[in-house]
C-alpha cells in the first residue's frame, strides 16, 4: 500500500506542500529494482509500466571551507518532483579523510532550523544508522518506504563524528542552512540547537525518488548563472526551478507549446565554474561522469558554460573544443545534450563578444548538438544585442535577476528535452 513518507495526505503528484500530519511508522530498508529502471537512449523512453530512480533534488559537490566536528548539519532543500522511496546521496569526494556520519534523518522543514513535529525519519545505510565515506566517495542510502510530495520543503540533518577534516559540500546555496551546536541533534525537531545560519549544503549533493511513468530526469550543467547566484535566497528562483515549476504545471497556453510531461529537474552548476580548466570547482569537463552522467535517471543534459572561459581568455574555438568533448561523451552513453546559447555580458569587451557570438553561432547552426535552448535571446535587450533587458538584470550586468531567471526557465521548457539521433 502507498502511503504518504513523511505522512502528507493527498495527491501523490501534488505539486504544492500539503497540510502536515503526524509521522507512522513506516518500514524502512532496500526495496527490489524495479523492470526498465536501468538507463534508456534518447527518444527510446521507459516502458509505460516502469518505476525508475529519478532526481528530485542534486548540487554539485565542491570543497568548503568550514570547520566541522561532532555537529549537526540541518540542509534545507526542496524536491522538484514527487515519488516514492526517497534516498539521499551524500559525498565525500574532496574530503581529506575519511568521514563517519553517526546519524542521517529526513524530515519536513517548518521553517528556520526547526522540522515539522512527527515528520523527522531515519535514513539507513545498508539496514545501519551510520556510515563511513572514505575520502573520494560518495554513499546512498536505503530508500525510505512512502511517497513525498512535489515542490516540498525538506530538511536533511546530518550528524558527523568527530572531526571532519575538508568539508565536501555546495558554497552557493542561495538557500539557508543550519550548523549546530557540539554533539547529535539530528533528530531535534526546534532550532534550539541551530544557532548558525549558513549559504552552504555540506555533504548532501542529490536526493531520488522511486517516479513511475516519468520520463527521467533533466540535468542542468553549468556555472553561476544555473547556480541561480543574483536570484533572491530561499525563494528557489534559479532558472532550473523555475523549469522544473513549468514541467510540472504544463503550458499556460497554446503558444508555449505541447504539453510536457513533469520531469526530474537536477541543478548542477557551480558559481565560477569552467568548461575547460579547474577553478571555482573542477572543469566541466572534469566532472562531467560524476555530476551528470553517474546520476540516476538523466536522459537529457542541458549545458550553459562558457562565459568565464572566454572571461579568462578562452577562444571560442577553446570552448567550442570542450562542448564537442561533452557532446561526445553525453553521446557515447546514450544521452542526450542541449546546448544553451551564452547571455550577455555587457562589460565583457569587444573581443569576447565576438567569442561569445561565435560559440552561441556553434550552438545554433552547428546540428552537433540534439537542441538548442535560446537563453541569449531570452533575457537580451533587443535595443542592445550584447547587453541584457534591464527587467532581466540584477544589477551586475552578468547575471540575471528573478525575472530574468523565470524567463530562462520558460526558454528551457519550451525545448525539446530529449531526442531521437
């Protein structure tokens, strides 16, 4: 029998939070794999019958520079769509040593640090409440019996023993987190012992759900401008939420296009990030198995990186170089792989508008990519071809604010995410 995870009643697909209830007691262990779960080619989708793991949730790992031991971190998320037996991935792949979580639970935020009462559950391990990622790995929990909501307000507490050494984690968040005071308070359910705010996830870098009848998941590659930085915190305005809110609500008329079906929507930008060398986070290229291709679920890979290559003195043959060996290896693994066209970035100079022209040409007219997602002419200022529509600007003249964000988001759902080669 389905029964709600954090026992939430109402529609199972429900895209807005549902009104609390008290926790039962729910069985939690491995369940089976279920048929045609495994990855599909593109256009090839899943059979109609089929449950398959999909990303409700991910941010890439990078290294932070927090100081953690014997704490309590309190990672505030919130799902893009709705399933059953939920798993949370936690990583230690910068971690200098290995690291030993004592104590892992979900719960329902109710804002601040505190968890809606009754709703906190226990992840496992492999039947355990505690594991140890090595340096380098990552680890993924049972899958928690029930179903939770779409667009729902998690909170994933993470308990660490001892000292934590460098911390793997997510350093734009643009969502606030929670640090605790010395010791376990993973199953708290007040703020009390969460005195300190932070911008960071630590550990936590993706979330899947059992979704039936879903078409995978969508995987938004790129840097500050997918990582949402210039959106307005804990209001989830990152261009992939506001994609994940379309896919999920359908078009507002017959303009937008044919309906799409709701699918995993996973954010993997980094602030800073490159395509060709490390710096904010290692390149695109460097992450690009573990970042999206190793997730569950992904089919489509929309990529928006570039700009702070050219930035940094990038050609765009450069950058164009590095998306063919993306688009080589999404294709190679059966994915499929939109380019994004590059925004504007009125203070770049002469010269790297002219790079910035010819790769967004590539993007268009090149056919080596399965699609095209027109973010440049979605948020450009038709009075100013290499400036940004000041309604769309956050004030940097680089990254776009909510409504420029919103905007981009819309320019996302109506492609095609996904393809027949």
């Amino acid at each position: 029998m389905n029964r709600n995870l954090f026992n939430r009643p109402g529609p199972r697909w429900a895209a807005a939070a549902l009104t609390a209830g008290l926790l039962t007691a729910l069985s939690i262990g491995p369940s089976a794999a279920a048929p045609g779960a495994g990855p599909s080619g593109p256009g090839e989708g899943r059979p109609a019958s089929s449950t398959a793991q999909d990303g409700t949730w991910a941010a890439s790992a990078d290294r932070t520079n927090a100081v953690l031991a014997a704490q309590t971190v309190r990672n505030v998320v919130r799902t893009n769509i709705g399933g059953s037996d939920l798993r949370i991935s936690l990583s230690n792949v910068f971690g200098s040593q290995a690291v030993t979580f004592g104590r892992v639970m979900a719960g329902l935020h109710a804002g601040g640090g505190a968890i809606q009462p009754g709703s906190n559950r226990q992840v496992t391990f492999g039947g355990s409440p505690s594991v140890t990622a090595p340096p380098g790995a990552q680890v993924l929990s049972d899958p928690l019996s029930g179903t939770v909501a779409a667009q729902q307000d998690l909170t994933v507490s993470v308990y660490v023993q001892g000292s934590a050494g460098t911390v793997t984690g997510h350093n734009l968040a643009e969502q606030t987190s929670y640090v605790s005071t010395p010791g376990d308070h993973a199953a708290d359910e007040s703020a009390s012992a969460f005195p300190t705010a932070v911008s960071n996830w630590y550990w936590l870098d993706g979330i899947v759900v059992a979704a039936p009848k879903q078409p995978a998941t969508v995987a938004a590659l790129g840097d500050s401008i997918t990582d949402g930085y210039g959106s307005t915190p804990n209001t989830n305005s990152r261009w992939p939420d506001f994609l994940a809110r379309d896919l999920l609500d359908g078009p507002k008329s017959k303009a937008d296009g044919p309906k799409s079906k709701a699918m995993g929507v996973i954010n993997e930008g980094i602030s800073g990030n490159k395509v060709l060398s490390d710096g904010a986070g290692v390149s695109a290229l460097a992450r690009f198995d573990r970042d999206v291709l190793a997730k569950p679920g992904v089919e489509t890979v929309i990529l928006l990186e570039g700009i702070n290559d050219i930035s940094g003195g990038a050609t765009a043959d450069q950058v164009i170089s590095g998306y063919r060996q993306l688009i080589a290896r999404a294709h190679a693994e059966g994915t499929c792989i939109l380019g994004g066209t590059l925004t504007p970035f009125e203070t770049a100079g002469a010269q790297r508008e002219v790079y910035r022209t010819a790769v967004n040409e590539f993007i268009r007219t090149s056919g080596e990519f399965d699609g095209v997602v027109e973010f440049d002419a979605a948020i450009r200022d038709p009075a100013n071809q290499d400036g940004m529509l000041p309604a769309y600007d956050s004030g940097d003249h680089l990254h776009p604010g909510d409504a420029g964000y919103r905007a981009m988001g819309d320019a996302a759902a109506r492609a095609q995410l996904g393809c027949t080669r």
